[in-house]
C-alpha cells in the first residue's frame, strides 16, 4: 500500500516531559484488545497496577485520576508503562497518538493532529509550503484535492483571496462572518477544557470591537502559519466520506476563528507569538477535531 506523508511528518519527535499539554492528562484513553490480552498476562506487581488503574465498563480505558491525569504519567511526566514494559507495551491510541490516518483506494494518508503542540511548532512554524511524499494517484478525488491544496499555497495572491478560491472550487458557501454567532455555537458544543471556553467566551465579547487593522500589522509577515493551518486542515479534513463543500467551508471557518481568536489575545495582552498561535490551534484542535460530534456539526451541516 502506498503511504503518504508530509514532508514535515519524520521531524516529528514527543517532547515527553517537556510538554505543557500532555496527551495523557485529559483524555481518557481507550485500550485496544491485544494490548489489553498483554496487560492480562504482566505479573505482580506492575500486573496488578495495570489492573487496578483500567476499567472495563464499557470500552477498556485508563480511568484518570483527580487531577485528570493518566495514572501511570509519573510526577516526572514520564510514563511508568514505557519505563517498566518498553515502548512496545503502548496501546494502540498511546503509540500513534498524535498520528491522524485517512484511507483511499490506493493509499493511506497520514498526518500530524495539531492537538499535539510538538506537531503544532511542526506544522505552523514552518515556511516552505507543505509538500506530500508519496505516489501520485489517480483517485479523482484526491486530484480534486490536491488542486485544492496548490489553490491554498499560492503565494502570488492574498491568503483571503486564496481562501475564496477554494470555496468557489468547491461551490462551497463561506461561513458567517459574525464571529459572535459562532463563538455562541461553539459554546453550545461539547467543550473539554476551561481555557477554551474562555477563549470563547472573549470572542463573543470584544470581537466586533477589536482593531483588525492594527493586528494585521502584527501578523503582516506571517500569512504562512495560516496558510499551514489551512492546508492541514484541508489535508486531514478532505476524505471520501466528507463532502467538499462542507470541508472547504470548515477550512475557511478554522482560519478565520484562528485569525480572530489571535486578535482578541493580542488586544488583551499586547503580544502574539508563535507559541501563541500554536496554542490556539491547539485548543481549537483538541476540541474540535477530536470529537466526533463537534465534527459532525461542522461536516454534516
Ligand atoms: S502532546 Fe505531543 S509532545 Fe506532548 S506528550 Fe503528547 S505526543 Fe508528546
């Protein structure tokens, strides 16, 4: 099978113990059925703490702490199940995490979730255009794609102008422009963190009065990372099962709330870096893209 990647996806590397937002704090991780039979069969007493710490009602899963940690992420921020059994002993999710896999016809397509902020500095701080390494394929779809993607990454023309491109190829409408209405909807939705719902809750409050021009100024020589935030997207979101229209206008959506959210943070504080926006594509990664029903309400509407 033919396996495509971006041309980023081998420079990935887990900054482990150094990472603000661990995957394992937070999400309580299924377990698949082979890892599962593995754990069975680890003896006392590393055996017995497995045991203690996973729950069988419903899915298998590590059931979280108090803190919401995953209980076998140490004090160190290390994990116990890597340090006793080895790397191999990871179940599924825990191994490919922050892995995203799309399958077509003739390929399987894999990427890197921007919940993860490693993938994040990865994805948004680079300046080259994202290239794909892989077969070409003859797919129509994924042609229509990639004509997609050659549309977002044309520098000769203004990121909002490429943007439109986009959603006049895929017939698509563009989303609403009041961005009051949409912080409203996202707080309807599912939310997982405090700091998301505050981000949006800043939103619904100052977005029509923040001073656009001024923040252009600030982010004037950094078009790319919204470039790579809307290329990421359509590259994770573009598949055999999610209608182009809806896909494109989901692009135009996310970059567009990426753009106001930065705008709000930076009227409120007075700064704006990279780690910033790696940041708010975070939260807007792990809370969105990382759930299937706030999914369906962008992709099946
Ligand atoms: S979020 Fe990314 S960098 Fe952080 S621990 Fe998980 S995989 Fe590693």
């Amino acid at each position: 099978m033919n396996v495509v990647v971006p041309d980023y996806y081998a420079d990935f590397a887990c900054l482990q113990s150094a990472c603000r937002h661990n995957c394992c704090i937070g999400w309580e991780i299924d377990i698949d059925d082979d890892t599962l039979d593995l754990y069975r069969g680890i003896p006392a007493p590393f055996g017995e703490r497995l045991g203690r710490h996973i729950s069988e009602d419903g899915a298998p899963h590590f059931v979280l702490d108090e803190r919401e940690r995953c209980p076998f992420l140490n004090e160190d921020n290390l994990c116990d199940i890597i340090l006793a059994l080895g790397e191999d002993a990871l179940c599924d999710i825990c191994t490919e995490h922050p892995r995203f896999y799309n399958e077509w016809s003739d390929r399987t397509e894999v990427g890197l979730g921007l919940a993860c902020e490693a993938a994040g500095h990865l994805v948004l701080g680079r300046s080259e255009p994202m290239v794909l390494i892989g077969e070409p394929s003859s797919d129509p779809l994924l042609l229509l794609r990639d004509r997609l993607l050659a549309v977002l990454q044309d520098r000769t023309v203004p990121l909002a102008e490429r943007l439109a491109r986009l959603l006049a190829h895929c017939h698509a409408e563009a989303p609403s422009a009041d961005m009051g209405v949409w912080a409203t909807k996202l707080l309807a939705l599912e939310r997982l963190d405090e700091a998301w719902t505050g981000r949006l809750l800043d939103l619904q409050k100052r977005w029509e009065c923040l001073d656009l021009a001024a923040f252009d100024r600030v982010i004037a020589t950094r078009q790319t990372e919204y470039e790579q935030f809307a290329v990421y997207l359509l590259y994770r979101h573009f598949t055999a099962e999610n209608a182009a229209d809806a896909c494109a206008t989901f692009v135009v959506l996310g970059v567009t709330l990426l753009y106001y959210l930065g705008a709000v943070q930076w009227e409120e504080t007075g700064q704006f870096t990279l780690d910033d926006q790696v940041e708010l594509a975070r939260l807007f990664s792990s809370e969105i893209e990382y759930s299937d029903e706030n999914m369906a309400f962008f992709l099946d509407a």
